[in-house]
C-alpha cells in the first residue's frame, strides 16, 4: 500500500522585507545576500500574525478541497510556539470547525520535527488506512536585530493532508536519522530570538545530514544516484547548494545543481521558514518540474541542536492535476514590502507576552490574533 503526501497548501505573512532594503541601510553589498546566502527577500508577520494563523489559513484551503470527517489527527510541528503548554493545532479545531474526535498535538525539535510529524502520520495510516492526518509545518524565524542571523529571517507554513493512495508523494520506508548533542542554535524559554553559532550550525548541518544518508545507506539497497532530485532543510537556499557539494565529495559521485535547483525558488522569497523550509522546497520541486513523474525525491530534514533524516519518496503520476502553484504566486505576490524603518519598529515591537493587549486589524489573510484577554490568545476569522 502506497502511503503519502496527497495534498498540500501553504501561507505566509502580510509583510515582506527585501534584502536589498537591508543591504543598503547595513553598508552591505547586495549580492552577500543574492548570492552569497542565496536569498532574495524575507516574509515578516503583522501584530495579528503568528503561527497559528498563519497554519489556518492553509489548512482551510487545503481542507476545502476534502472530506474534513476523514481526519483523525492534527499533528502541529514547530519551534516558534506561541503557549509552553497548549498545543497550537488546538485552536485550529475552533477556526476551522475540525471535529471533535480528533487527537492535537505539537511536536519540537528545532526545524526538524515536520518530519517526525509526516513520519507519524504514515506509520499511523499504515495501521488504519481508511483514515487521514493533517500535518502542519509553521514557523516565525526571527532573529537579533545587527546579528549574522539577521537576513535569515522568515516565516511561513505548510499544510499537507497524509493518506494511504496520495496524489502526489508516496513516502518509502526505511530513513537514515542522525542525532547528536550540539549546541549550534537554540531558544532558551527566556528569550524571544535564538542563540546561533553560525559557523558550529553549518558544520552540524553537513556532519548530521551526511551521517543521516550514510545511516539509510546501511539500510537501503538504494545508490545515490537512484535519487532523482534532493531537497533540503533551507536555512538560507545557499545550504542546499552546500550540503549537495559535501555530499559529493563524501560519496565520490558528481551531483550537479541541476539536482536542487528548482527547490530553492519559494525559500529565497521567504527567507527561513524553519519547519515549513524542507516543504516548501518539495512544493517548489513539484510545482517548478513538469516531468517529476515516477522519479525519486530525496529529503533531507536537519534541525540544530542536532538531529537529522534522510527519506525518500516516489512522485505520483498524476501529481500535475493536484498542484496550485497559483496559490503560491498569490501568497508571495500579495505581501506588502516594508521600508527599513517600519521593519525596524515592527521588530523591536514585537513582544511575547501573555498581558493584555489588542492588536489593530493589519493582515488580510483569513484568520488574525486579535489580542490578548485574561492571558489567552484570542483568534478570529475575517
Ligand atoms: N558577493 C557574493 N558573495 C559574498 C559576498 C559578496 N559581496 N560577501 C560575502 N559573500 C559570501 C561569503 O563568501 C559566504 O559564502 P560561503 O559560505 O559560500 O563562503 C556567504 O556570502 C556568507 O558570508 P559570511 O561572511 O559567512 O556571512 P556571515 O558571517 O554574515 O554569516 C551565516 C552567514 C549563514 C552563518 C549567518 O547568516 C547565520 O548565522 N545564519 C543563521 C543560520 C541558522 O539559522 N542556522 C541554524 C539552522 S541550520
């Protein structure tokens, strides 16, 4: 039985942050950015945004298209929660009318743990094929203000809806996992912004992800070169390009750009959308490559501090008729650019707290946070 991603959809934020905008202001050349990091601009989220809307709003459009009845989990992956305690998929029910028998729960570990979440939903639907999972990537990434980490930053969700017979990717069995205790970045409870070791986190990325695909190598008759297309966990889309060169030298085959080149489109228009970042690539691949039928992709998952996963997946025949690149279009088209001033306001505004506020209607997207009352984070549909 063929389990997999059937559907997907995305969202991101009413702001958008071009890189040149920063460049300039920072006495920076421009293509430090473009081409040194491989990223063109980055999504921002308005006061009335955050992760849960941001997953609300492509979950609805994904679920539109299906029988909501099927499913029977929301898994909620993540590394930007909004509540230590409460799951974020929770308030989803409410929005989006999911049902009542339905279990929610969140799921953290860095960018990483989008991938445990679809590997739940396969393992879970190999048991009782007849029922469906939601699993939901989103993510703020938002960094200090002059740090390197900076032009990194991002936001963004993924929706993908798991079933036995999917549309689009059957997920094979049989993973590579590297896990090691690395303090690269990490997020104590006390702070709004992570704490990165730039350098420490490119270096366990290669180390983790290598090891992952010499761990599947072990366990899999399956050659590199049995891999159609590589997608990657992007940080910035610079990375892909890196892991690829290291992977290369540590199995001594040649693997061309070509391999990844069109899973980077969507990152380098969203900047770092942690757990969501690996889906949008596969959403990039799928929607950018007419003739991805019957080929192989394969993923890898890395989130710092440090575990990573290597996985592939076989790209379904008709996958062509299930995909909304226009939707995407839309979403990246519909941001408003921001001028460094108003980034600047917008992000040293920002504050994690649980007093009472209320936040002016900014966004246009579906779902907004309304505010804060007796410590509880209020959501509307708009
Ligand atoms: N034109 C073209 N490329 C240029 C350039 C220019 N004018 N100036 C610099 N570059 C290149 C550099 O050569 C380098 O490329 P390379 O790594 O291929 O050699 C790249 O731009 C970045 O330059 P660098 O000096 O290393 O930048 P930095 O010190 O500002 O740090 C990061 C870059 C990625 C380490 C930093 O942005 C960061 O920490 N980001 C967060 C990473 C993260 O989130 N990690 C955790 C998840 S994996």
């Amino acid at each position: 039985m063929k389990i997999g991603i059937h559907d997907l959809e995305v969202a991101t934020t009413h702001y958008v942050l071009d890189l040149d905008t920063l460049a300039e202001r920072h006495g920076i050349d421009p293509k430090k950015f473009s081409i040194g990091l491989g990223q063109d601009a980055f999504s921002m989220p308005a006061p009335d945004e955050d992760i849960v809307t941001m997953a609300a709003e492509a979950a609805d459009t994904l679920l539109a298209r299906h029988d909501v009845s099927k499913i029977r989990q929301v898994l909620f992956a993540t590394e930007s929660s909004v509540d230590q305690s409460k799951a974020a998929g929770v308030y989803l029910h409410e929005l989006l009318g999911l049902p009542a028998n339905v279990r929610s729960v969140e799921l953290k570990q860095a960018c990483y743990s989008g991938t445990a979440a679809l590997q739940m939903a396969v393992n879970a639907i190999a048991r009782t094929p007849e029922e469906q999972i939601l699993v939901i990537t989103s993510d703020v990434a938002r960094y200090a203000l002059e740090t390197g980490g900076e032009p990194t930053q991002g936001a963004g969700a993924v929706a993908m809806l798991i079933t036995a017979n999917p549309n689009l990717v059957e997920i094979e069995p049989g993973s590579g996992f590297h896990t090691s205790d690395v303090n690269d970045f990490w997020r104590p409870n006390d702070s709004t912004t992570p704490y990165v070791d730039g350098q420490l986190s490119l270096d366990a990325y290669l180390t983790a992800t290598t090891a992952a695909w010499d761990d599947l190598a072990a366990r899999r008759d399956l050659s590199i070169d049995d891999v159609d297309k590589f997608l990657h966990h992007q940080p910035f889309t610079k990375m892909a390009r890196k892991q690829l060169a290291a992977l290369a030298e540590h199995t001594g085959h040649e693997l061309s750009d070509e391999l990844i080149e069109e899973s980077m489109s969507y990152n380098r228009a969203l900047g770092n959308t942690y757990t969501a970042s690996l889906y949008f690539a596969l959403t990039a691949q799928l929607h950018n490559n007419e003739n991805l039928a019957g080929k192989r992709l394969g993923f890898f998952s890395y989130g710092s501090g440090a575990v990573a996963e290597f996985f592939t997946g076989m790209v379904q025949e008709n996958y062509r008729d299930h995909i909304y690149p226009e939707h995407v279009a839309k979403q990246l088209g519909n941001r408003v650019e921001l001028t460094y001033d108003e980034y600047r306001t917008l992000h040293s505004d920002f504050a994690a707290t649980s007093e009472t506020y209320t936040t002016q209607p900014t966004t246009h997207a579906p779902f907004r946070l309304s505010g804060v009352t007796e410590f509880q984070r209020r959501y509307e549909a708009q």
